[in-house]
C-alpha cells in the first residue's frame, strides 16, 4: 500500500518484457517531476518483480525528478482465473484509486518458425516479411487450466476480468491503456472461435479482439464510470519473448533487416523498446484520440512520433457481449475464492 501522500498510482502489466519497462521509464521522465508516484509492477514470479523493480530504480536515479517514487508489486498469471480473482482482491485492499492502467502482458504460443517460410516471404517482399510475417509457427488448441483458450484468457479475458472487478479504483479520472498490434487484421478473428482454440493466428487474433473490445466499451466507460480508455499499437520492437529462437547470426540478421525496413520507409519499425513506448506513455500524460488505435512510429533516423489508425468496428458489439457473459460466469465460479497473491 502506498504510504505517499497525493501520489498518482501506476499499474503496468508485463513490467518485466521490453516494452513494459520502457513504459514504466517514460512514465518517469513525462510525467511532472515534482509529482509523487506509485509504480505498481506485475508479474508471475516474485523475483521477476524484485528484478524490474531493481531496473527502474536504477533508471529513476538519473533522471531530475524531485517527486517521491514508491513500488508495489501483483503476482498475477492471467491464464489463471484464481491468481486474476487474488490480484483484484489485493488491489481493492491496499488502495482507494488507480490512475493508470497499462495493460501490456501478453502470451503467445510460439513453437518456433518457418525458415523456408521466412526466407521466401522476405525474399519475395522484405518489407511484408518483416513487418506482417506468416512464417511465426503457433500451437492450435491450447487451453488452460480453466479450460479456455490461453492465449484469449491470458491476453483478453484475464486483463478484461480484472478490469471488471477493480473498475471502482479507477472511476472519476482513471485511464485504462489496452496494447494492440500492427498485426491484429480483422482475417485474424473468426467469430466462430472467439476463444481462438481453432486459430493458427491466436496471438494476432487476440489483438484483433483487444480492438474490438476496445471499439464496444470506450464511450460507456467514460460516460458511465469517468473512465478514460485507449488502444495503442507499439509498432515492431525487439522483444525478449521470440529470443529463444534466434541464435546470434539470425537475431542480428532480424534487426539488420528491422533497420533496412525503417530505411525504406517503413514508420512501423520503432526498433528500441523506448521508441515503442511512445504511444502508450503519451495517453497516459495527454489526450489523445478515442476511437483510433493510438501508434508509435519511427522515422528513418530513429525520430518518434504518434500515427492514429481507424479499426473497423465489425463484431464489436458481439466481442463485448461475449466477454460479459464470461464475466458473469466467472463471477459465480469464483465467488469466496481468495489466495494471497504476495506469496511467491
């Protein structure tokens, strides 16, 4: 619990990927230095959170803020609706309001890639190759331990629950950032699979519903609960989670031709994880546009700036529907399930 007096209260999710850090170091340096703030970190094992915790204080001590930083930390798996159910009862116990919300944590089903695949599709159109790749290799039919689609549940359903339920924390003047893709193409989503357990694009169709959720719910929340929220895609970025099937000579041949897609014009490859963190950082300290998907985007040099997408709206009203249902459903399955979600 906060012990800081008129703090503005953070919670990020993922903290701990590229991205999520980048968002926590920019939050720093935007947001007015006098001010006092609250990071509160999220992840699935304790010393992933001591270790970003360690990072951003080390990052905090260079910067000019005058304002007192404090930590918190949620070990929340969203795969997990028990560990989603303890980390809203811990936040309704330790605090009175959220300001921000972030929610960056994301999961895929990676087995690995095409290299035939990869090497055709950039041969025949570099750009294409490196910016919308098909050569990603996902498991078809993963559910987890609560019988859902994981990557649905990890990726929407889990954050979307858990907005449910601390929604009190964050009316009158909280803003909810919900990350996207570039890739989230409405061809990714059927609606016949809204759980994504037939899909062979389950990561990008998770993003598509994340838009379509976004598109159903951003006006209610606002006139309803005073609630702000956005969408925002990061562009492309080095991300920690595809390491694992790089070796050294394929990682720097992806960001050489990261670099050669940016020169030739492609604003979608922010590259560093500070440039993909732009968009999301700037509508936490600034208004920006609703019914767009907010994006971070690079010039050839490496200069940020913001680009707004339009998302077609097709199914959003059915998206909504759908996870309210679940909610409703989770509600009665989870009611008197609490576990303590500071034990590692």
């Amino acid at each position: 619990m906060s012990l800081i007096k008129n703090d503005k209260v953070a919670l990020i999710t993922g903290t701990s990927s590229n991205l999520g850090i980048n968002i926590a170091f920019r939050i720093l340096e935007q947001l007015p230095s006098e001010e006092n703030i609250t990071l509160i970190v999220t992840s699935r094992t304790l010393a992933k959170a001591r270790e970003v915790i360690n990072d951003i204080k080390a990052f905090n001590k260079k910067t000019n803020r005058t304002g007192q930083l404090e930590f918190d930390y949620i070990l929340v798996d969203f795969a997990d609706m028990i560990s989603v159910l303890s980390a809203c009862y811990d936040l309704t116990k330790r605090y009175t309001k959220i300001d921000y919300f972030v929610i960056n944590a994301a999961q895929g089903v990676y087995q690995g890639l095409d290299w035939i695949g990869a090497i055709k599709q950039i041969m025949a159109n570099p750009l294409e190759g490196v910016t919308h790749p098909t050569y990603k290799i996902q498991r078809v039919g993963v559910k987890s331990n609560d019988g859902m689609g994981l990557v649905f549940q990890a990726n929407v359903f889990g954050p979307y629950y858990l907005i449910h339920r601390i929604k009190p924390l964050l009316k009158n003047g909280g803003k909810i950032v919900w990350i996207s893709s570039v890739m989230s193409k409405p061809s990714c989503l059927s609606f016949d699979d809204l759980q994504l357990l037939k899909s062979h694009e389950s990561y990008e169709g998770s993003k598509r519903l994340v838009d379509l959720m976004h598109i159903g719910t951003y006006q209610k929340l606002k006139s309803n609960e005073g609630i702000v929220q956005y969408v925002v895609q990061p562009g492309i970025f080095t991300s920690f989670s595809f390491f694992k099937f790089l070796n050294v000579f394929t990682y720097y041949g992806m960001m050489l031709l990261f670099y050669f897609a940016r020169m030739i014009g492609s604003q979608l490859h922010n590259i560093s994880g500070y440039n993909a963190a732009n968009a999301p950082v700037s509508c936490i300290v600034s208004d920006q546009i609703q019914d767009k998907k907010v994006g971070s985007a690079s010039s050839r040099w490496g200069q940020e700036y913001l680009t707004y997408d339009n998302i077609d709206p097709t199914g959003a009203e059915d998206v909504v529907a759908y996870l309210e249902s679940l909610c409703k459903q989770w509600d009665e399955t989870l009611k008197d399930q609490i576990t303590n979600t500071r034990q590692p």
